[in-house]
C-alpha cells in the first residue's frame, strides 16, 4: 500500500507529518503565553512589579487613551523625547476594553510566546528548500520563549521592545518569500517600538539582502537594502532631529548612563584618555555570560558563521558602558536587543550546518559509487578463469 493511501481517521499520514511541526511550534506558543502571563499576573498580585515600569507605561498609556499625550508623573516633558515608542498607541486603543495595568503584561507575553512562530517561520523560510528545513526550524524556534532572556523580561515588567522582536522576524520571513508589503509594514511597526530597535532591524535588512531567493539584483534583495537603509535613517532622524526636539531641554534620568565617557564627540576619545576604565567596563563577565548563554541557545550555531554573529557584539559594548547598573548585566529588558542577531548568526549556522551534511552524504554517495564499480570489475576466486590468470601472473612476476 503506498504511503499517500494510508489515512489515519481520513487524513493522509503525509499531511499530518508535514503539519507536525506547526502544530508542536503552536503548543509552545501557548505554553510560553500561559508561562509569562502566570509569571507577569503573579507578580502583579504579589505587588513586586517595578513602579518604574509597569506604573510608568501604564501613566502613559492612559494619558494617551484620554488624548492628553505621552506624558507621566515620572519624568518631565514628553516620552518620545525620552524613548522614541509610538507603537503606545496599540495598548493606549485597548485601554478602553479593559483599563487595567495588567493588560500591558497580557500584551507582553502575547509577543514574547509570538517568537516561536515568528521564529519557526522565518528559519524555515531561511533553510529551505532543505528537506530538513522544517524540522529543525521547529526544534531551534520551540525554545526561544522561554529563554533566559525572555524570562528576564517578563520580570523587568512591560517594555515596548518585546513587541517589536516577532516583527522584525515576521519582516524577516516576508523577505525570503517575497511578500514585499508585509517586510516593511513589519519594520515600520517594529521601528516605533523604541529608538533602538534600528539595529535588529537593519541587521534583518542585511540578512534579506544576502539571502533572498534570486541574483544579487533581484527586487527581494534590493528591498532588504532598502529595509537596512531605513533603519539608518530612522536612527538619524530620531536620534539626531525627532528626540531632541522633543525634549525641549528637558533632564532625564537615561542622561547619567554614559555621562561618563564625556558626551558627544567626546566618546570617540574615552577609549584613549580613559583605557583602564573602558577595559575595566568592557571585560565585565556578567554581560559576556548572557551572550554565550544566548549562543549556546542557538545549539552554538552562530559560531559556524562567525561574521554574522559578530553582530551581536555593537549592542553587546553599548550595554556593558553603561554605568546603569542592571545593564551592563543584560538583565531584565535589556538582552532583548541581542536575540535577532543571535537567530539569524544561528539560522545561516544551521544553513553551513545543512551544507555541510548534504556535502558529506554526496561524498558518501560517491565512494559507495566507486566502491561498487570497483567491486564489479574483480573477478570472481577460483574456476577456470582465475586458473588461467596463474601463469601469466607468474611469467610477469618472474620477468
């Protein structure tokens, strides 16, 4: 009986196999949602929440559902000149379905148990057309809720990148399948998240236009080129133009993280007339055991392609120069700049990985091939033939 007539309860078996892995990704969607919203209600109700955080964004999504503004009683002025997050609006239009601080937890475990799917589809979409692309898209995307990191966040409370980082890899996915309309209405959403989310950004920019289907002129790779230069350009104009107008000289308190290396230009001479500081910052382990942790997450891929995950060190040394205590650490919201260029390091990892494999069962192939026809060409011990051969193997070896 062939394998595309076997039905179990009237389904083919070659259907269910290939909606497996799906589905296991799906389940652990929900698990990690059931997870964090545990985790995010437990300690809302146990009051051990931060008031910096969850207070702060649910002052401003309040004020902005009642059309007063981003503004809060915990800093002065406008929010956007202190975090660039006009993605607020989403939870400030929900407000009105249930007004309570607790559904900016609910929203934040929505998106940190997204990254399963998000992940799964766009490492399938990176490995194929490998055979093997589903399943271990599947087994590297399963986990990622519930990383460390992941974890960490839910205890910072609320913060607006966990919403951005499905759809920076939704956007990803789009551009290795053509979906030109979903790859940037991804990246703009994912931009208003908060000012720094240009970097994971660009970098999925990058990836898409070295991995797109199709010749390095193709319309998918121009876009990642285009998606990557966005997100320079978002940066200029926040950093540079939208963020400091809107601060109308305002004080912040984000001001003293790197007061210390001078300000300004004078960044660029803090490595120089403050080595022994600057090394002292940069060589913190604390930091650096995050980074390897979020690696060994990715089953040490990244390191199979080690210029891509080079890309995780420029967000890595902003951390640990900070004089903000938990970031240097990468605790609580702050490793979550680091796990998109850790997936895609380790989604090209896993590609060399499938490379590799497919390369070694070729030259498997090949020497069974040539074992075979060698096999073929011996001839058979003994009878007349192999008789016959004595003498002139005698003759030869005498002369």
């Amino acid at each position: 009986m062939s394998r595309a007539r076997v039905d179990v309860g009237g389904v083919p078996v070659t259907r269910l196999r290939s909606a497996a892995a799906p589905m296991l990704v799906a389940a652990a969607a929900g698990l990690a949602f059931t997870w964090h919203l545990v985790l995010s209600l437990r300690r809302a109700e146990g009051l051990t929440s931060g008031a910096f955080d969850q207070a702060y964004f649910q002052q401003l999504v309040w004020s902005l559902s009642q059309g007063h503004g981003l503004r809060s009683s915990f800093n002065p002025g406008e929010f956007l000149g202190l975090h660039f997050s006009p993605l607020l609006a989403l939870p400030a239009l929900l407000q009105p379905l249930w007004p309570d601080a607790r559904l900016l937890g609910l929203l934040q475990a929505a998106a940190l148990a997204a990254l399963a799917p998000a992940a799964y589809l766009f490492l399938r979409a990176l490995l194929r057309p490998a055979r093997e692309a589903t399943w271990l898209a599947a087994a590297l995307a399963l986990p990622i809720p519930f990383w460390a990191v992941a974890q960490q966040a839910t205890r910072a409370s609320f913060h607006t990148e966990a919403l951005a980082l499905p759809l920076i890899l939704v956007a990803g996915w789009a551009g290795l399948t053509g979906r030109t309309g979903i790859l940037f209405g991804a990246a703009l959403m994912a931009l208003g998240a908060k000012e720094d989310q240009v970097y994971p950004v660009a970098v999925m920019g990058l990836l898409v236009a070295a991995r797109a289907p199709g010749p390095l002129s193709s319309a998918m790779r121009r876009a990642g080129l285009v998606m990557a230069g966005l997100a320079a350009a978002w940066a200029v104009a926040t950093f540079g133009l939208l963020m400091p107008a809107l601060r109308a000289g305002a004080a912040y308190d984000i001001d003293g993280y790197y007061a210390w290396l001078g300000g300004g230009l004078n960044v660029l001479r803090a490595p120089f007339e403050q080595t022994d500081a600057v090394l002292a910052a940069l060589t913190r382990p604390e930091g650096w055991l995050v980074v390897i942790g979020l690696v060994l997450s990715m089953a040490a891929l990244p390191l199979l392609r080690p210029r891509w995950a080079l890309l995780m060190l420029p967000p890595t040394v902003a951390h640990l120069l900070s004089r903000h205590e938990p970031q240097p650490q990468l605790l609580l919201q702050y490793g979550l700049l680091l796990v998109v260029p850790a997936i895609v390091a380790g989604g090209l990892g896993a590609r060399r990985l499938l490379a590799l494999s497919l390369r070694y069962r070729r030259r498997r192939a090949v020497q069974g091939r040539i074992a075979s026809s060698a096999s073929r060409r011996i001839p058979p011990s003994g009878g007349r033939r192999a008789r016959a051969g004595w003498p002139r193997t005698g003759t030869a070896l005498m002369v």
